[in-house]
C-alpha cells in the first residue's frame, strides 16, 4: 500500500492568485506548486483517488483506471474534479462520500457516470483486500478522514479539520498509524480558525499522541512563508507534504 | 468592439470523457479540442469575460487585466472558474449575472474577491461607452444572452437556450445584430431538448429572423460529427464556432 500526494495545498493554492509574498514569489519562480488537496492510494488490486479539487482529472486517469473515489467533504475545492469527470462514456464509478444530503451544487441531482455511496462514520468499508473506515473530522460541512488497512499496514489521510473529535482520537490511539496525513493550513497565530489547524495545532497533537509519521498537507501560503524559516521547530517525524510526494 | 471564443464546447466538451466516436477522435489527435462555451468581449477600454468554465482562468488573467464578467447563467459549467478566482490578492472584480438567488455552490456565500451584480432583463448597464443589455433566455436555471453595443456595432451572446423567448425576439428584430453567436448543441433529432437548440431548431429561427452573421457555439460531440459530412447544408452567414476563433 502506498499513498501519493497529488495536492497538498489549501483553497487558494500557491501560489495564491496575484499574491506577491515570499512563498507565493517562491513557488512562482521554482514552479514548485501546491494544488488542491488530494491523494492517491495504491494497493496491487485498488487505485483509489482522494478528493477531487484537480481540475485535470479527465486527462490524469482515463476511464478504468481508478478503482473508486472517496471524498472527504463536499465544499468546492475536494469535488470541483467531479464537475468535469461526470460525463462521459466511462463505467460507473464509486464515490464514497460522508453522509451530507446537500452535497455540492446539482452533483446529486446530475451524477452523470458517478455513484454516491454514503458511509457511515467508523463502519469500515472492504473491497479486495483493504479496509476503508471512515473517520468523522470537525470542519464546517460533513467530513470524514479515511483509515485505509492493507496488508497489516494503516494510512489516514485527515483533512479537513480543526482537531479531532474524541471518539476519532481514540479511534486513532488504539492502533497506531504507520502514517499520518494530517491538516495543516495555517502558521502559528491568536485567533483559533474554525475549519483548519495552524502549525501549534498540529505540534500539540503530535506530542499528545502515539502518531510515528505525520506530513502535514492543505499547506496555504502564509504556513509555507513560516515554514521557510522554522522548518527546524518540527520534531523527527513530522513531514512538509508536496505535490508528487509518495508516501509509503 | 470584438470578441474572442475561448471555449465552444458543451458541458461534456469535445473529445468526451472515454468516447471514441469519429468526432471525439479527430479532436484527440488533431488536438483541436471545445473547451467550455465562453469568450472575452473588448473593446478599447473594457475586456469582459462571459462566462467562466475554464478552470485556468488565473493564468489566462491576471489581476487587473478583466475590467468585468458577464456570466449568463450559474451551471456548473459556466461558473466552475470563479470558484478558483475568488480567493486571491486582486482588486474586487464585478461579476454582472441574472436574478438567480440560488447561485451555484457557496459562491454567494463566500465571494471572496467576486461583487456579484444582479441585472434586469432588457435593462442595460452603460461602461465605458459599451452598453450591455441583459436578454433573457429559455433554460432550466434563469439565464440571460447579453447584447453588447458600442460604436454603431451590436454582438449578441446567446447560450445556453432552446429557442428565444417572445420578447427576447422582438428584441433582437428591432434592430439587426452585426453578429449572433447562439446555442446549438445537437444535431437533428425528433425529441425536443429543454435546454438547448438542435441545429434544426437554429436553421428555423434563422430563416425565420433578420440575423446577419450567426456562429453556432455550445457544441456537442454528435453535432460536430454531423457537421463533418453535413457542413454544406448551412446558408452562407452561418458558422461554425471554434475555440479560439476572433470575430469583429
């Protein structure tokens, strides 16, 4: 089992549009970018893609080439991809979604080749071999991180989010992950965001937990700006995600 | 006053997702593709994008080089690009649109750098010497043509439609445009479509009209492989639209 990230940005991306900062002036120059947020997982039988907020997607996985997709939330930048891969003449393919009724604009109403299959918070999915538990998150629309098992191995990919609730930290405590892919949009700052966690977020969690590895994505800018400077703060096993990364 | 087609494509685009058919071939290796229908309209002080399904719109403009959107309607295909816009440092951009208090998504709710302005019908918005008359249109969401003036010369931009609304008619017969481009999505078939015109539909309302120069736009796979064998069936003044395409 193997994880690769396809996008480890936040909403606005980096660089950000028109944005002149450091990071933003960086990732221009460099063309080292952060996409929407997104993963793919590989078993030998599956391929499953993690939210959809790529806007290439037709061109990135012809028909047949993805087992299924799981989204973790319905708000735009993880379901823009859906839009654009909706019609075609593709075999059906399986959304796992959180349970949210209203979902995104008319996806629901308007499917074309996609089939929503909405979970149920920790009741694990199995297909061929892997186990998908969905694992509720505390953002402001119906979110699920995912605990994919396979082969005695466990990778969670946890975003969006502020903290975690309870019962999923505890989910989470009693069987150690080998790898954890975690929310981390913003740098240290006073005003507690409602949706994401900033990098203090992140460190108190870490070190209350038993977590091994943990890369941070849904990266916005003003983090990357922060990060170029105080990369060193981050304790061993903790990890910048990037677009391209493979994660295993 | 001229206008660019920037798109041409229905809301599948040209090829389809996975279709093999003869017209979705040719485009996959000619790599003349339809991306959505959309065009910039400029004059020598405005450059107003109509419509918004391309989902590069951050490259193609950067800050400060729209003066204002014009987007007829909030499907998914027409509006996907502002959910990429919204978020950015850019001076606010004001987005004319029809009376539809439903939007698309969370676009009204979090516009971020986006002023929508609602419009009437039939009630022009005077900029810059460039008169925009919003015309409605007949669609499954409230949609409005717009009707561009300027220096003596008048192009009208009319999708998504199936046929023209009795006052949007008596319109446009007043007086001539120079120049039309119009929904035609299919070739000829018995059942009606709700939403868009057959190229049946527009042969009719063209030889029933006063309309000069017409382009066909918001172009679906079977109509152009239709078109490929049935080109010379259109009267002269009619056109093909293609991505890309200038028109004055």
């Amino acid at each position: 089992m193997r994880m690769t990230l396809l996008g480890t940005g936040d909403a606005s991306g980096v660089p950000v549009y028109g944005c002149e900062c450091v990071a933003c002036g960086k990732a221009r120059t460099s063309n080292i970018r952060r996409l929407p947020s997104s993963a793919l997982l590989e078993t030998q039988c599956e391929r499953i893609l993690i939210d959809t907020g790529l806007t290439d997607l037709t061109v990135r996985f012809p028909p047949g080439t993805l087992t299924r997709i799981a989204i973790t939330h319905f708000h735009p930048d993880h379901v823009l991809g859906l839009f654009l891969l909706r019609w075609g003449c593709a075999p059906p393919l399986e959304i796992l979604c959180p349970p949210d009724n209203e979902g995104c604009a008319d996806l629901y109403k308007n499917p074309g080749t996609l089939k929503f299959k909405q979970l149920r918070p920790y009741e694990p999915v199995f297909v061929n071999g892997l186990s998908i538990t969905p694992l509720p998150l505390i953002h402001s629309k119906p979110t699920f991180g995912y605990c994919f098992d396979s082969d005695g191995k466990r990778i969670c990919y946890l975003t969006d989010t502020i903290g975690l609730p309870p019962e999923t930290r505890s989910y989470l405590m009693k069987r150690p992950c080998d790898l954890i892919v975690f929310d981390c949009s913003y740098p240290p700052r006073e005003k507690k965001n409602q949706n994401h966690n900033t990098i203090n977020d992140v460190l108190q969690i870490y070190a209350e937990s038993n977590f091994k590895q943990l890369v941070l994505t849904h990266i916005g800018h003003e983090l990357d700006a922060w990060l170029a400077n105080n990369k060193k703060l981050l304790p061993e096993g903790m990890i910048v995600g990037a677009d391209g990364m493979m994660i295993e």
